[in-house]
C-alpha cells in the first residue's frame, strides 16, 4: 500500500468539512445562516431561512462530499477504510473550518449509506419520507430513517466492522439532536 492512502481519511474529512450550507447562504441567499433559525449550517436550517433551492443544494452536496469518499476511496487497508467511511460526517459535524461547530450530519451519513449500499439508501429514504409525510417533523423523521437504516444494513450486509462504524456515526448524531429531542419532549419541536 502506498504511503498516500494513509491519507484518504484526512482528504475524507476535510472535504466533510466543508460547509456547503454556509457557502450557499452568504453567495446566493440572505446570508446570516448561524444567525436565523437553529444556526444550524445543514439543509433542514438553510431550507427554513434561506429557501427551497438553497435547501436542496445543500443537501446534494452534504450527500455528495460522503458519498464521493466513501464510494471512490480504497486504502487497502480496513482500518483506514472504516475511517474513510466515518470522516466526512464527523467532519460535517466538527468542521475545521467552523472551530469544530457544524451540523447534526444526517445527509452525510446518508451519503455513506449510498456509498455502501443502494438498497439501504433507497429504504432509509422512503423511510424519511413516510415519517416526515405522518409528524412533519424533520428531527424525528430524520432520527428514525438513521437508525431504520442500521436494521436494515444488518439484513444486506451485516459485515460487523462497518455496522461499527455506522452505529458510532449514529450514536454522534442522535447526541447532535440533543436539542431537538429536548423539544420533543416538551411538544416544542416545530414542524416545516
């Protein structure tokens, strides 16, 4: 193995690291994103206050800078290779940056579930869609779809080292939903 595919996992993160709903919002929108609705720079944020094509970008390219990594780099090594997978959402979660402050990860580590498995990806979505469609809340629809889709990785695949690092990826993004799931609790959450 050669010496530069111990870096895949830098390049992996860093390009996680970019904050797309950020960039979008100060170059084609209102700008001010960390300071209107949650503050939050991931598409259900840059949806509410910057609008639906922002949104949209922004989940595309979320999706996109995990997906590209995690379907395109091989280390030929497993340890490297399950960092690979699990970078680009940590660093959309702790971006270098943002001094470390980011989003809550869901469209990257959707991106990563693409990367794996089509079918996953496909189930998760219809999934989202489907709890979204009944609560109009996207936190819970988006906490439900993450962990629908450790069940079913484990009924397609199941190699123990990936579902891992996708049960460590969803722990993180459950605790970046602490807030949420506050206002869950009090009937607080708002609805789109």
């Amino acid at each position: 193995m050669s010496m530069h595919q111990y870096l895949y996992p830098l390049f992996a993160y860093l390009l996680g690291s970019i904050p797309f709903g950020l960039i979008f919002s100060e170059l084609f929108g209102p700008g001010g994103l960390r300071e209107k609705g949650s503050g939050n720079i991931g598409s259900t944020n840059v949806l509410r206050t910057q609008g639906k094509l922002l949104g949209a970008m922004t989940l595309v390219c979320d999706f996109s800078k995990a997906f590209i990594p995690c379907y395109f780099f091989d280390s030929g090594n497993l340890v490297c290779n399950l960092l690979i997978l699990v970078a680009p959402t940590i660093g959309h979660m702790f971006p270098i940056w943002l001094k470390f402050k980011g989003g809550k990860g869901v469209a990257t580590f959707l991106g990563t579930i693409g990367a794996i498995s089509w079918f996953v990806l496909l189930c998760t979505g219809l999934i989202w869609i489907a709890v979204f469609l009944a609560c109009r809340i996207s936190s819970v629809s988006c906490l439900i779809a993450v962990s629908s889709s450790l069940l079913l990785y484990r009924y397609v695949q199941n190699n123990i080292f990936t579902m891992s690092a996708l049960i460590f990826l969803v722990i993180l993004i459950f605790i970046k939903h602490k807030d949420n799931l506050i206002r869950l609790r009090n009937n607080q959450e708002k609805k789109i």
